[in-house]
C-alpha cells in the first residue's frame, strides 16, 4: 500500500491512494477523526461483504464510536466502544457471527490497535439489542481465559 499528501495551505492537504484522491481540511475534521471514522468503516463493511456473500442485504446501517482518550500527550485512544444498528433477513445468530467476525479477524484497523485499546461492542439486529457492550475476546482490557493450571501451561 502507498499513501501520499500533498500540502495545500490552510491546514489542508490531498491525499493520494493508488485507486483515488480526496481532500483532508484538517480546520473541519481532525487527522484524529478520520482515523476513528477509518476504524469504524473498516469494520462497517465487513459486515455488508460478508451478509452479501451469504446472500443477504443489510438495510438501515449505522455505526457509532463512542471514545476514550488518555490525557497526556499523544493522547492515544483508551478505549473504544462500536454501536452496529442494522436490520436484515437472517437470523440473530449469524448477525453477532459477522460482527465478531470482523472485530476478531478481518478488520485490520480494529486489529491493529487492539492491543492498547480496549474494545467493546453493542449490536442493535432489526431494533432489539443483542449484545450490550461486550468486550472484544482478544486484545487489550480483554477476557482472561483461566487455563485451570494457574497459567502453568501457557506461560
């Protein structure tokens, strides 16, 4: 992958993809904010690739960030909570499978910050909430997975 910026004066600068262009107007939307919406959109469409390659459309689709930044400077995220609200016509079951697919494997931002970030989730499927900030299985502030042998095993 390669990125660019050009700088254009006015706080403004191009930004280069190989595919495309856009304008980053960092006095209208902080470098800080499209990282977050980047993180958010990253694992947004995972979940409409993955319902379209079982055959399903996903319909009335916002995600929402809420987040935690440390105080000292860099002021790095110390948390962040994804809110999916969706309907579709598949079960309850594949709807947390796609979402946790995506926060566990295939989203490479969400993966990439996850091991100083901790990470929950709520899933709001066709108006009922189905999972209410869960923590991520993997990552910083996760689970802790008890082996039964005080860790002897794994560590």
């Amino acid at each position: 992958m390669k990125v660019s910026l050009e700088y254009l004066g006015e706080k403004k600068f191009k930004a280069n993809t190989v595919k495309s262009s856009y304008i980053l107007d960092c006095k209208e939307i902080t470098p800080v904010e499209y990282f977050a919406t980047g993180i958010i959109g990253c694992t947004g469409i995972d979940l409409v690739v993955m319902a379209e390659k079982d055959g399903y459309a996903v319909s009335n689709y916002k995600v929402y960030a809420e987040i935690e930044r440390q105080m000292e400077v860099p002021m790095k995220f110390a948390s962040l909570h994804i809110i999916y609200d969706f309907e579709g016509s598949f079960d309850v079951i594949k709807a947390k499978r796609y979402i946790l697919a995506s926060l566990e494997s295939y989203c490479t931002t969400i993966n990439s910050i996850r091991d100083s970030v901790k990470i929950s989730y709520t899933i709001i499927y066709n108006g009922e909430k189905i999972a209410d900030r869960e923590m991520i299985a993997s990552g910083a502030g996760s689970i802790e997975i008890d082996d039964g042998f005080g860790g002897a095993c794994c560590s």
